[in-house]
C-alpha cells in the first residue's frame, strides 16, 4: 500500500481536476470493486466525485479513493511545534545575498 491513516498524500490518478490535490488519509474504507483497497480522505478544497448511482458530477470534500490513486508526502510534518532548521551550503547563501555572521 501507499498510504496509511495520518499520511498527507496528493492524487495522481482520476477526473484532470483532482490530480495534484493534497488530502488527508483518514482510515481505511475497504476494497471497492475492481479500485483495489481504498482510503476515506479529506481535502481542504473541493474534489470532483462522479456518483455512481445517479452518474452525476458532484463536488466533495470528503469521500473515498484507491490506494493506488494516492501518493504520500514524505517528510517531517511541519507545525508550530515543530523546529525548523535549513543548512545551505555558503556559495548558496552568497547566491542569495544573506549576509553570514557569526553570533556571540
């Protein structure tokens, strides 16, 4: 699998305007059909869900979606408790113009 509850993940596989979107992996919803094992999901911004029963294009922010559509953001999540810390090599920082100092 992918993904696992918790994970960020971004879409790269469905309607052309899901792709790229980040969600958030909530729990396991189960195999559906032919989709393979499938995440409930959440995102911020409204995704493009095509309803089974009546055919129609719905806008969610909430819903199900394949294991296999889904690719987790790897890294140290980022929030307010967390320190964050960039160690750029010196031409990179003289590229940039930050001035270095050394602190007593």
């Amino acid at each position: 699998m992918n993904c696992k509850p918790g994970d960020l993940a971004y879409i790269v596989e469905g309607p052309s305007e899901n792709l790229g979107k980040v969600v958030e992996v909530k729990s396991g919803f189960g195999f559906y059909k032919d989709e393979g094992y499938c995440w409930n999901i959440v995102c911020r911004s409204k995704l493009v869900a095509i309803g089974e029963i009546d055919g129609k294009v719905h806008r969610v922010k909430e819903g199900f979606i394949p294991d296999k559509s889904l690719r987790p953001i790897s890294g140290v999540p980022l929030d307010d408790e967390t320190p964050v810390a960039v160690n750029l090599p010196e031409a990179f920082k003289l590229a940039l113009g930050i001035e270095m100092r050394a602190w007593a």
